[in-house]
C-alpha cells in the first residue's frame, strides 16, 4: 500500500431469513441479523474485481501505487457500492491515510509490520 489508503468501518447487515411457524407449520419471513461469513462473501463477490481493495466483514480498504491509482481505485469503490444501494457512514471512514492500522498490522508504502 503506497500513496495512501482509507478505510470504512461500522453497519449492520439483515436479510430476510425463512423460518417455521412452529404453531402452524407455515413458513414466515423475519429479520435476522445476517452471519459474519455471508456478509464477507457478499462483500466479496462485491468488490473481488477492484484493484487495491480489500475488505475484511465492515472494514473497507483502498489503495493505490500512486496518489492518482488510489483515487481511481477509491472512485472505483464508492461507484460500486453506490450501485449496489450500499452507503459508508462519512464520520466512520478515513481517507487518503499515509499509514493503516488493519487487523493487527500496520500498513504503509514501508510495508506490513506489526501494528501497535
């Protein structure tokens, strides 16, 4: 990760999930608060294709080689999840960040090192 990184956090994730209606045996829909490994699946499938992405369930990371690859990489990004009715919470998100803690590790154009 050179030039620059940001980063999204925070949300909660439903879809409706069919359960039985242990009365009467019919099958309802409900809210339910989605798995952990659905979402990062969806998420995947979401931004697989987009260069200097990564996301990890509701962390969002972009980057680029170069000030303008980051841009494009970030422009690319936020088309996407606005096309697919997705929004990220402006005060949640960081941008254009010279060095990234990320699960653990520190990530920069120095390289990954152990995060603090």
């Amino acid at each position: 990760m050179n030039r620059g990184a940001s980063t999204e956090t925070g949300g909660n994730w439903q879809r409706p999930h069919k359960t039985r209606d242990k009365r009467n045996g019919a099958q309802t829909q409900k809210n339910t608060l989605l798995a952990p490994g659905y979402f990062q699946q969806v998420m995947d499938e979401i931004t697989s294709d987009l260069p200097g992405v990564a996301v990890y369930l509701d962390d969002i990371l972009c980057s680029g080689a170069t000030a303008e690859a980051h841009l494009q990489n970030l422009r690319l990004l936020l088309e996407r999840l606005r096309d697919k009715g997705l929004r990220c919470r402006l005060e949640k998100c960081n941008f254009a960040q010279p060095q990234v803690v990320y699960l653990g590790h520190m990530l920069s154009s120095e390289g990954i090192h152990r995060g603090p």
